[in-house]
C-alpha cells in the first residue's frame, strides 16, 4: 500500500475566512501565533511570537483564536475534493492520508498524481505540502523535512532522517542518544530484541511503523448522503460580483459530491449570512437533475441577482437533499450535441424572470378540445392518454360552416369522433368531428347535435 499525507499550512487562516490573503490577520492558540496570513508575516509577525510582541510589530493585525470546529469543517470539505483522487481518504493529523496504491491505473504513477494533487490544490489557491509513505507515519516523517521522495527513494531518505523528527518522548530520544543513535539509519542496524528491551512497547511500535514494517489502522472518511459546505469570509462581501467566485466554487464541489455518488439533483438551498446577523434564503429548481458545476451556477447566480442584499455577507452555504439517479443522454450517431440545451435554457430564464414568467403549452385531461390545450406554468403535470390526430392550426372562434359543409368545399374525409362532455362545469357539449378537405388542405370541423350547424374547429399541418 502506498499513502500521501497531506498538510495545509493555511488551514486555520483559511477555517476563518477564504480571504486571509488580503487581511494582515492571525491566529492564535492561547496567547502564541499559530499562523499568519502572508500580509502578516511580512511586516514580521511569525509562528511561535506571542499576541503582544506581534502587535508591537504589526499595529494592524487583526488577532482570531483557533476555531477547531471551523477546521474540522474544512477539513471534511477537503475530503470531499480528495476524494476525487482516491477513494480512501481520512481525515488524520490536521490534515489528510490517502491511500494511492490503487489510484495508479486512473492517475498514473506516483509522481504524476502528486502533480495532479498539488495542480489542483494550486487551482484553488490554497497552499499545499504533500510526501508519500509505505505507512501514514513514514509520510509524516517525510513531510516534517518538506521532502517527497518517491517509493524506490524511501529507505535511503529514513536513514538520513533524524530522530528527533520521528514524534518520540523526549525521554525516548534521550534513551537512544545515549546509546549513540542520531537517525534512523542507525537505529535499524540493531537487532530487533535489544530494541524492544530498550523502548516502550508504544515507542517501538511506532518506530516499526515509521520504517514500513507496521501498518496503523484508520478510519476512512465517508461523503455523507446530504451535502454541505459554506465558504466564510473575514470582511463581509458587499456586491453580487464578489459572490461569485465562493459560489462557483461552492457548486463545483457540489458536482464533485454528485459525481461521485452517480446522483444529480433539481434543487439548490442557498443561504447567505450577513454581518447583521439576518440569513438570506433562496432555492434554484432546476428543469431537470443535474450535476455539471456551471449547470448548478449559472441559474443561482442569476437568481441571487434578483435578491437585494441589505448587508454584506460573511458566509454563504450550499445545501443538496433531494437527489436522483443520473440521466444519460442519448443521441444519434451523426447529431450533434448542443451547447444551448432547451432545459438549461429554461433554467437561466426561470432564474432570471422568476417560475410564474415561463409558460409551456400542455393538453389537459378535458375532451372538448377549446379547453384541452392551456398554458401551464409547471412541468410536473400528468400526461393525459393519447387521442385520435389533432389539428396544429385552431381557429378561434370557430367558423360557421352552415347546415351543409359541402357548399363551403369541404369534403368530408374521416369521421365521426363523437365528444360529449363538459357536465360538470355547465357548459355541455356534444359534437361529431369530421375530418374533411378543402383545397388541397385538411380541416377539422364539427356538427353541434342540438343545433346541426357545421362549423371550422381548426386546420392540419
């Protein structure tokens, strides 16, 4: 098995709020600098520095407290992008182990996924440190020299490592200095017995690991069923133009969930916080499930633009519920597939002009045909059976015809189709329809049975 142990440096600067890039900010555990943003660390500020003396050199740093939970959400974010890469992720030391062993057919080898990986990580603007291992703690070990030597490189770089890298108990290393070990290369030259008689059942087994000859079990992470994320921010966002970056990528990492899952989805809940405290709610349904990331943007994007914020917004989230299996598309062999389709189409003008500004013609289950055909605003109608052929072309009134349609050159052709219906709303009708020509053309007429007058319905295509 092979294993990457990612770390990110930036984690709980990026825990508080995505744009610490632009902030001189810090964070702090207990009265110690945990980490600085890199406006922050130029004017001097470093790990390490307690909050007072980094004031003194920074008058405008603005000093957070960690937020572990905050962190542990991150975290669970990032799993979700890493398990893009491998299907084994766990989250582990502040930061995440992938298995990679079995990712080599789809990534390639070894250094073509770590590329991919840090690519990626790049693409996000997130700053990154990653090295490879037979087991998560070898990798550790590897990462603490900011080195990543590739498999066939491993035992030569552990017994250049030094032991004072290998996370022992100082009473531990004390121990094996005085016995003349400076790294781990020297350690493995002793026999395994006077090892054990001279450290920790604990120490030992967690050396023996370090060198790849014991393996720690981990607990890998599962995508949870509803998906959501939230991306937060130091200074509130004041315009739309400033949201949309946080909410493209929030939906990209809504389609990586839903590809992974084989599922696609109808329905987006969007919640924007804002500095006063109040939550801006709004849902995108969409024509049909979808799972492209531009698909699940575009129309809440145009939504959000139809909604006036009252002040600026710290955090935006993403919720996805409702799920459903993904749908295939299906073309012939010599069409073309395009770019504009009908449904994404319907998506952005809903969006933008709201559910009630988008009509579609649809047949209702009445047989009188004037009110058969209406406008509806829904798409989740019932289909009602088919019925005989129906003309394209209606004529609204219908035309008298008289008492004998032949005087009007119309040859009656099929027929009858006898309706009678329309009890229940007090306006009854009973008709026998003909289909009749008239010049070349096909028409649809009609003979009132109370009255025995004829008259033009509708034409045919």
């Amino acid at each position: 098995m092979l294993y990457a142990q990612l770390q990110f440096p930036a984690l709980s600067l990026e825990a508080l709020g995505t744009d610490y890039v632009d902030t001189c900010v810090a964070v702090h555990d207990g009265h110690v600098i945990r980490q600085a943003s890199p406006r922050a660390l130029s004017a001097g500020v470093l790990p390490g520095m307690t909050i007072g003396m980094a004031l003194t050199l920074c008058d405008t740093l603005t000093a957070h407290p960690r937020a572990p939970k905050k962190e542990q959400r991150l975290l669970h974010q990032l799993a979700h992008w890493a398990y893009h890469f491998s299907n084994q992720v766990a989250i582990r030391e502040s930061g995440l182990c992938l298995e990679i062993g079995k990712s080599e057919r789809l990534f390639g080898a070894p250094a073509e996924l770590v590329s991919q990986l840090k690519q990626s990580a790049n693409r996000a603007g997130r700053p990154m440190r990653i090295a490879l291992g037979d087991t998560p703690e070898m990798a550790d070990v590897f990462l603490k020299q900011q080195h990543c030597p590739m498999p066939d490189a491993f035992q030569d770089a552990l017994k250049k490592t030094p032991l004072s890298l290998t996370g022992l108990p100082d009473k531990a290393l004390r121990r094996l200095s005085l016995m003349g070990f400076r790294t781990l290369g020297d350690y493995v030259q002793v026999p395994t017995r006077a090892k054990q008689k001279r450290l920790s059942t604990t120490d030992f087994a967690h050396l023996e690991a370090i060198l790849g000859r014991r393996t720690t079990p981990l607990t890998w992470f599962t995508p949870p069923p509803v998906f959501l994320q939230s991306q937060s921010f130091l200074r509130g966002l004041e315009s739309h133009d400033m949201l949309r970056f946080p909410m493209h990528r929030l939906s990209q990492e809504a389609s990586r969930w839903l590809c992974h899952q084989h599922r696609a989805s109808d329905c987006l809940n969007w919640t924007l916080t804002l500095e006063n405290r109040q939550k801006l709610l709004f849902s995108v349904r969409l024509n049909r499930p979808e799972w492209q990331a531009d698909i699940l943007f575009e129309p809440s994007w145009l939504t959000l633009q139809t909604h006036t914020l009252a002040a600026p917004v710290v955090e935006v989230s993403l919720r996805i519920q409702n799920t459903h299996a993904q749908h295939s598309e299906t073309h012939d062999f010599f069409q073309k597939t395009e770019s504009n389709d009908r449904g994404h189409l319907l998506d952005r003008l809903k969006a933008r002009l709201g559910d009630s500004a988008i009509y579609s013609i649809c047949r209702l289950p009445d047989p009188r045909p004037e009110k058969a055909n209406q406008w509806h605003t829904k798409s989740d109608f019932t289909e009602p059976p088919p019925l005989p052929p129906r003309p394209v072309w209606w004529v609204t009134p219908p035309e008298p015809l008289g008492l004998q349609p032949e005087l009007k050159g119309h040859e009656l052709v099929q027929g009858p189709e006898r309706l009678e219906s329309g009890w229940w709303d007090f306006d009854t009708v009973c008709r026998q329809y003909w289909i009749s020509r008239h010049a070349h053309r096909l028409a649809w007429i009609y003979q009132d049975q109370h009255t025995k007058q004829w008259w033009l319905s509708g034409w045919f295509a």
